[in-house]
C-alpha cells in the first residue's frame, strides 16, 4: 500500500491489477486510486463489473469511451470467477495499449488475471506481515484516542488471523466498549473477539498433533455448530500431507494447491507434530470419510468425531 501511495502521487497508471487474500487491501487501494484519479459524476464516469454483469466485449468497450466532466473514467472489473481463455487475451491486448483517459482496475481475489502482472501496475493485497499489521492497528487506534497492549495486540491478529478486513471490523467494538478506559487489554479481546475459523482448526491440528485428546474434543464440540467445518479440517490435513513429501517452496506449493503462500508457510510449522506415515495414513482417512459422507454413508457430525477420534490414535 505505501508503494502504491507513493506511486500515485507521481503518476495515474492505466491499468491496475489488485490480487491478495485480504479484502480490506484491495478497499483501501481503490479508495486511493480512486482519489487520486479526481473522479467526478460518478453515474458516468465510474462503471463496474462483476459476475452479474460482466461480458469482455462491454468492459472493453466501456474502456473506450471518453470521461465527461472528468480527467479520468474509472473501470472496475471486480472478483469475476469465470473468465474464458479468449477474454483474457482480449484484455491482455488491451492492456498493452489502453485509452490514456481510462483508469481500469481489475480486483482478482480469484486469481484469474496474474497472466497480466507484466503489463499492468500490480498491487499486493496479500496480508500484511505482523509489523506492518501491528503498525496499521495502533494507527487506527490512535485516531480512536485508544492504545492498546502488545499482548492484546498480538491476540487481535491471531484471532483475525492476521486479516486487516477481519481487525477493522473488531476495532470500533474495541474501543467503544468502555469509552473511558483508554487501554485495550488482552482479556477485552478474549471476552469481545470470536476467533477466525481457521485459527481454530489450527488449534485443533496442534492438539491432534500433540495427543492432547481432551483439548481436542473440546475445540470440535465448539466447532460443531459451523456451516463447513469438516471440508476446513480435511483442506488443511490435505495440505500438511503435501507440504510433508514436497521439496518445492512455498509460493511453489500455494500455487499448485490453489491456496495462499501464508497458508503454507503457517502449515508448516505444524508438520513437526506428524511423522509422514502417520499423514499419509490420515491422508487415507480423509478420502474414505470425505467419501463416505458424499455416498450418504455417514452423516456429517459423526464424520467429524470419526475423523478426529481415529487422528488422535493413528
């Protein structure tokens, strides 16, 4: 984001492309872009794309016309999931030679369009590393007249999982909670801040990792009343398994797994607790559950304790 900040106040690109795993990035992104372009009658000179309403051939087109009132028209092509082999070299032409009077960003949280990288100005909306989070937190603390603990600090992020668009939505709670205590402590955020779900599967991993059986029984009971647990658990199984037998890096791997490389470099961590038998034999488990549920052959609830139960004694 500083790239970006710097980078706009010497020059408006044409063509912006915004990938990353942290929704609060690509926002703050094009609010500056936005900005910065001076973007006027907005029901003329601002059009978006999505799902709903996209086709190439009205994107390229509506990149065609010329502002009215305005030093720029701004395209938006936001998070569309199916795009065809045709449509992205109609759009890597464009890109090569686009109107210098249209600003077009492409939001691609899907990943679709990193052929482009090369050809337009790119804009990593990748979750901040803990510094950079830690920085961005106490800033917007500040402008709350609120300070906050390292240790609570440290909680928000792990809880959030260390998503920016995760943390702002908790940071009003936070502060407004007691307008006249001026210190965000870590019990606050234990009491106020529901731990992302992801966290949570982790914290079951380390406990199956460990033989912790109680820890781990607790953790699914309180998991049992979320919509899609059980794919979470047999993705992130799945994931360790592979990161065990690849030799490959992470960016590598989070590329062929389709998942984000702060995925893989947290699994890690966690491989040490399993030994590469013992992941390929709840590798194995896995797909007998994973089938077993979709032949109708056991319900969900007693996959999850099935699956869990039969990791603690592999």
């Amino acid at each position: 984001m500083k790239k970006l900040k710097l980078n706009l106040k010497e020059k408006i690109e044409n063509c912006y492309l915004f990938e990353g795993d942290d929704y609060e990035l690509y926002s703050r992104g094009l609010s500056m872009i936005l900005r910065a372009s001076g973007v006027t009658l907005e029901d003329f000179n601002l059009v978006k794309f999505d799902d709903e309403n996209y086709s190439m051939n009205v994107l390229l087109s509506a990149c065609e016309v010329m502002p009215m009132g305005s030093p720029y028209r701004v395209v938006i092509l936001k998070n569309v999931e199916k795009i065809s082999e045709n449509d992205k070299k109609m759009l890597q032409n464009y890109v090569k030679s686009p109107t210098e009077s249209t600003i077009l960003i492409i939001l691609d949280y899907f990943n679709k369009f990193s052929s482009l990288k090369n050809n337009v100005y790119f804009v990593d909306c990748n979750r901040f590393d803990k510094t950079t989070l830690s920085s961005v937190v106490v800033s917007e603390l500040n402008k709350r007249n609120k300070k906050i603990s390292a240790e609570a600090l440290d909680t928000l992020i792990d809880y959030c999982n260390g998503y920016l668009s995760r943390i702002v939505c908790e940071l009003d709670k936070l502060a407004y909670y007691d307008v006249d205590e001026p210190l965000i402590t870590k019990k606050l955020v234990d009491n106020m801040v529901t731990k992302d779900n992801e966290v949570v599967i982790f914290e079951l991993t380390e406990a199956l990792g460990q033989r912790k059986a109680d820890k781990a029984l607790n953790i699914l009971e309180a998991l049992k009343k979320e919509m899609g647990i059980l794919g979470l658990i047999i993705n992130h199984f799945r994931r360790l398994f592979f990161i065990s037998i690849s030799d490959l890096p992470d960016k590598e791997l989070a590329s062929l797994l389709n998942v984000k490389e702060f995925a893989i470099s947290k699994q890690r961590g966690q491989v040490k607790n399993f030994s590469k038998m013992q992941l390929k034999k709840i590798y194995s488990l896995l797909e007998e559950v994973d089938y077993a549920i979709k032949s109708g052959a056991m319900l969900q609830e007693n996959a999850l304790n099935y699956l869990v139960l039969s990791i603690l004694y592999i």
